[in-house]
C-alpha cells in the first residue's frame, strides 16, 4: 500500500513568509573558495529579486476566481446529470462520467489554492463548500494542508521530501534496506499505485492511515471515508450504473491524473534533490525540483494550469489563472527543467526510483528494471 502524502504527527502552520524566504536566501553558504562565494552570493541576490518580482502575480482578481468556481461547478453538475439519464445512449453517460472526472481535477486546484489562502478565503461559503469537496474526494482538510504546507517548505529536501510527496530514496540507502523495506518503497512508485491511485493514495493514504495514526487530530480523514462511502451507498441503492458512472469512475480518473501529475512534477529527468539542509533555498528547490508540463489549453483548463509548477512553488500566492501570466513576466522562469504527458515522457518518469548521491540524478533500480 502507499505510503504517500502524509505525515499525521506534522505541526500545522503555513509555508514560510516571505520575509523569511528572503532572509534564509540572504544567509551565507559554507564555501572554501572566494570565487564560489562570490557565485553562491549572486545566485542569492538572483533569487532574492525574483521573489520580489513575482508578488506582482500574486494578487487574486475576485471576479475571476467565483467566475472560475462557479462555472467549473456548474459543469461539473451538468455532467453528472447525464452521466445519471438512464435515457441517455450509454456511450454519452460514460463519456460525460470521463469528463467529470477531469473535472474533479480543476476543482482540485481550486481547493488547492483555497487551502492555500490564494483565492476566495473570506467567503465561509465557500470555505464551506471546500469542506464538503475535501470530505467526497478523500482530501480531508487537517492531513492535506498540513502535508502540503510541509511540501512546500522542505520541497525536494532528500529529509523529509516525502512528507506531502512521494518517498525518495537513495542508492546507497537501498542497498542497506531490508527486503521489506524495499518491497514496501517499490510499491510506493509502481505503476499501478498510479493506477489505482484511488485506492491506494488517497483513501488509504489520506485517509485510513492519517485516522489510525492520530484519530483525534485527524477526525475529519474519519468523516471523509464516512461522506464518501455514504455516497456510495445512496448511489448503489439507486442503481449499479449510478454508483459507477456518477462516484467510481469519476473519482478514479481524478485520483489517477493527479497522483500522476503530482508525481511527475517533482520526479522527472533532470530534477535536483538536496541531501544536506545547507545547501538548499527556497527558490532553487523551485526552479530545480518542479517541472514545467506545457499542455494544450483544454488540458490546462482541466489541470488548472498545474503544469506551471515551478511558478507556483516560487510564489504558491499567485492564482492558478495567474501562473501563465507570471512565467511570461518572469525572464527567470523562461527555461525550466520539463516534462511532457507523452507516452515516452510518462514511461521515463514512471521508470525513476532511486537517488543517485555520486551521479546527483533519479536512476532506475539497479539493472535497469522497474
């Protein structure tokens, strides 16, 4: 089973402030050599200034994003009403039940943000709304926020990476790992984890492991299984086809498309992790350590423009709708480490499983096999 996405015994608290970013960026390195610190401190200076740039971007237009939560909502509810028509050819119901699915995936971003404080965070309805989203898609708010903050702090850190993230572990732990020990990180980056992503990541990951962990502290993973599986139930009784087309198999191509996005946004050909806190700051834990996955505008719309990762974890203030804006504005951010949705470019990611301290790469296991 994965292990993936929490820490249930993580203090709370947000990413840090700004203020702090800047002060860490501004703290000397360790360097022996003047012409490396000379470098080390430039580099600093660089970062620094595009931290600076991209408040800009990180204001929230309120028109856009009700106009964005009400419009994906609507869809979204429209779609399920076909998929529900038992007069409907079985082939639109299931496709309208695909769509909806994708469109789980933008709603996502829209509690991403929210969770976030980017977008919409005085309205109580929605903040009731995004309650109820988090309890029927098996995000509960307590475990996701608290992991995800954590994600953003220690971003691509080889300790504590896979706290809101995906485990990474290196060559040479691997070779040291009892046999269980490496069953049970394989399991965590096998393909079918993705594909049953479901299952695997968020009713077990988020949910069933955060409650047996810290009951109390995560009483809200207890009622997300209670709310979705009280759904189930309703939808059953109604009819077997309500059941799969309007909850499982949405719900399965949700958690599908964003494990896999969540994962390949950090675990691609050419990502940076830090094996010593010393050497890492915020901003090139961004730029080294997220991808940037051009889509189609279709794609993008479903995904929120999630593809502009690195944008987001430089400033995770700016609104989804904004990052496109924000990478044009920022030179910095022309020329990012990417990954596409191409079959070959999933195939590389997926095949990526181990650190490499010597070569300072991801590798795939020894021997080459997944």
């Amino acid at each position: 089973m994965s292990r993936i996405s929490i820490d249930p015994e993580l203090d709370g608290g947000n990413p840090p402030h700004r203020t702090d970013l800047l002060r860490r960026e501004a703290a000397p390195l360790a360097e022996p050599c003047p012409n490396k610190r000379v470098a080390g401190h430039q580099a600093r200076q660089i970062n620094k200034q595009l931290l600076l740039d991209s408040r800009a971007y990180a204001c929230e237009r309120p028109l856009t994003s009700w106009w964005a939560l009400l419009s994906t909502l609507g869809l979204f509810v429209g779609l399920q009403a076909v998929a529900a028509v038992d007069g409907f050819p079985l082939f639109v119901r299931l496709a309208a039940s695909i769509i909806a699915g994708l469109t789980i995936v933008r709603l996502f971003i829209l509690y991403h943000d929210h969770q976030h404080g980017t977008i919409l965070k005085k309205s109580r309805l929605v903040r009731a709304f995004m309650l109820l989203y988090g309890l029927l898609t098996l995000n509960p708010p307590s475990i996701w926020k608290r992991s995800h903050d954590h994600h953003h702090r220690h971003n691509s850190k080889l300790m504590g990476a896979s706290i809101g993230s995906f485990p990474v572990m290196t060559v040479s732990r691997y070779r040291t790992a009892t046999r269980g020990e490496r069953l049970a990180y394989a399991a965590t980056r096998h393909p079918l984890t993705f594909l049953f992503a479901y299952g695997t990541v968020f009713l077990y990951g988020m949910c069933i492991r955060s409650l047996i962990v810290n009951p109390r502290l995560h009483i809200d993973s207890g009622l997300a299984i209670l709310t979705h599986f009280g759904v189930a139930v309703v939808l059953g009784l109604a009819g077997w086809d309500l059941l799969l087309l309007c909850l499982v198999l949405p719900s399965a191509i949700a958690a599908t498309a964003g494990a896999y996005l969540f994962y390949a946004q950090h675990n691609f050909p050419g990502t940076r992790f830090f094996e010593s806190a010393a050497r890492w700051d915020y901003v090139s834990a961004a730029l080294n350590s997220s991808s940037y996955m051009p889509m189609g505008p279709v794609l993008a719309w479903f995904t929120g423009n999630i593809g502009y990762h690195h944008v987001h974890h430089v400033n995770h203030h700016i609104p989804f709708y904004r990052l496109p804006e924000a990478m044009a504005g920022m030179p910095a951010l022309h020329n990012p480490k990417s990954t596409s949705l191409s079959l070959r470019d999933i195939r590389a990611c997926l095949g990526l499983k181990l650190w490499d301290e010597e070569r300072q790469e991801m590798v795939p296991w020894p021997g080459g096999l997944w």
